[in-house]
C-alpha cells in the first residue's frame, strides 16, 4: 500500500534526503517549508509542497490532514543569545504543539530526529562504546542551550510515546555528504576543503552518510519499535583523522597543529560572538564529551549500512564545488 509521508524539514539537509528516499520509496511526499518557492536541494522532486512553520497549528493540521507517516527532521536548535531556560521552553513549547497536531491529526507513525547530543557516556569504568541506553546528564555542558533543548525535546516525544503516541526516535551522528544546502556541517568542512585549516583538534567523533541515515529514517518508520532510540552513525575516528581525509580529498594540505585542549574553552567563547557560528560553539563546549558510537542496534534492526567515509567525503566536496560554495 502506498504510503502517505510529511516530512518537516524537507528543505534542509537531513530532511531533504528523507523526502528522497520516500519517494524512490513510492511514497506520496509532503514538505512543510517556511519561505514559498523554497525547495533546499530537492530540485524539481515531486513533493506536494505545504507553506508554514512550526509554531502555527493551524498550517501544521493542514499539512498532516491525511497522512500516514511524520518524520520530524526539523527540530529546534537555538541561534541566539537568548538565556538558556527561554530556549529550553520554547523548544518544548513547539514540539509539544507538533507532537499535539500530529495526534489530532491521526498520524499512524511519528519518526523524530533528534540528536547524537542526547546519548551519554557509558558508565566508568565500562569497556563498551556508548549506545542507545547511555542519556545525556542535563546540566553536563555548562551554557550549552543546544544539548539542554535535544535533552527537553526528546524527553517530551518519549513521554507521548509512553502515552498514547506511537514515536520512533533516531539519533545521527555527525551527518555528513551532497545536500548540504544551508551548510550545516558546510562552514566547517569548506574552509578545511580549500586548504584555510591550519590546526586539529582533539577529540573522536562518528561520521555517516546523509543518504545512510535518510534511509535508516524510513526503515524506522517501517520496522522501529515504539519508544526506542536508533543511534544512525557509521565510522568512529578522531577528529583529525577527519579533518585529514577531507583534505587529502580536496587536494590540500593537512592542518598541521593540534590545538592544546586548555584553548577550547576560548576558541568556543569566540565562536559564540560570530554570527551563525553558535551552534559550533555549543558543540566545542561539549569537546569532553565527544566520542565514539556502537550502532549495532540500528544496523540489525533497521538494515543501517555505511557507505565508506572516504566516498562520502569526495561526494560531499564535489557538491560544494558544483553548487558555487567553493
């Protein structure tokens, strides 16, 4: 049977890879957009276009009137300086209303996408990746508004689960490849693609592909359970590493300095003065935190399958090549 998909953030990245893949799916696709006109890099892709935001009900019940399947790519994340409270009630206030028209508007299978910045650490002393069981402590990332509304957001949608509301939840992790049209991860990897990273930092990370997740992101739909938590990620390794390979894809020199970790703290408070750099410095500030994933749970469950990261990259810089951000 055909399904019925609305996809809220199908302008964006991770949400216009999901469009996709619903529609090589065969899925009749919705996309909520904010600005008429706007597609992300979705193209001419036949999604049945929706205007409105978040915080208006009433384009959010038309948008869902009749739909099967919601997937909820377009969370809050704070971009102002704003005290950390009012961002945390306000992120709660807007998913509660999406979670409460979804709900009225009868949606069989709600799939969140939340945020890696929701999983802990493992206890001390385990030998074991961190998983889905390990959560976030609120409060571990002093001044970081972006970790304390991922925590408050997806606390909400697991209490509508364990209500009424039938909930999956993913958790990506550094989300990385073609697409990158509002250049989330964008003005981080271009400077280091044209060769401007002088330094690396310390620290491990999991990177996967954008197709990898927008795929997983259905299989949740399709084969997730109720209430549970799917970390979507592919490969852990350190930051360097990272930084490393997106260079030598690029064909320029490696940065060649660490930076020493007693920086951070620094680098990140002057990040947070730069203008659409505060979310890097809320991630900075959670450097200690940082680390790498076990994603058994959602290869088996849901068939997640990582491409290799060295083609994600080529792929991802010859997007930013083709579409004029380098």
């Amino acid at each position: 049977m055909t399904k019925t998909a609305c996809v809220f953030g199908a302008t964006g990245f991770i949400g216009g890879h999901i469009a996709l893949a619903a529609l090589e799916q065969g899925w009749e696709v919705r996309g909520l957009r904010r600005r008429p006109g706007a597609v992300g890099h979705l193209g001419g892709a036949p999604v049945r276009w929706f205007e409105g935001n978040l915080d208006r009900s009433e384009s959010l019940a038309e948008a869902l009137r009749g739909v099967d399947l919601l997937f909820h790519a377009a969370a809050y994340y704070p971009q102002d300086s704003r005290p950390t409270p009012q961002h945390v009630a306000y992120s709660v206030q807007q998913i509660r209303g999406v979670l409460e028209a979804s709900r009225a508007a009868g949606v069989e299978r709600f799939v969140f996408t939340s945020s890696l910045a929701t999983i802990g650490q493992p206890p001390a002393g385990s030998e074991r990746l961190a998983d889905e069981r390990d959560c976030y402590t609120p409060g571990s990332v002093p001044g970081s508004a972006y970790y304390e509304c991922k925590y408050a957001m997806e606390s909400e949608v697991l209490r509508a689960a364990a209500h009424d509301m039938d909930v999956v939840i993913t958790n990506p992790t550094l989300v990385l490849g073609p697409g990158d049209v509002h250049r989330t991860v964008g003005r981080v990897v271009v400077p280091l693609a044209r060769g401007w990273g002088v330094v690396w930092l310390p620290g491990t990370v999991n990177a996967v592909d954008v197709r990898d997740v927008a795929h997983a992101h259905l299989q949740a739909a399709i084969r997730g359970k109720r209430a549970e938590r799917y970390i979507l990620g592919g490969h852990n390794l350190s930051v360097r590493s990272l930084q490393q390979l997106i260079a030598d894809q690029a064909g320029v020199k490696r940065p060649k300095w660490g930076i020493p970790g007693r920086w951070i703290e620094g680098l990140a408070l002057l990040l947070g003065h730069i203008p659409g750099m505060k979310i890097y410095a809320n991630h900075l500030m959670a450097l200690s935190l940082w680390q790498g994933y076990e994603t058994s749970k959602a290869r088996s469950k849901l068939g997640l399958h990582a491409r290799p990261i060295e083609n994600t990259i080529r792929e991802m810089i010859a997007w930013y090549r083709s579409s004029g951000y380098m």
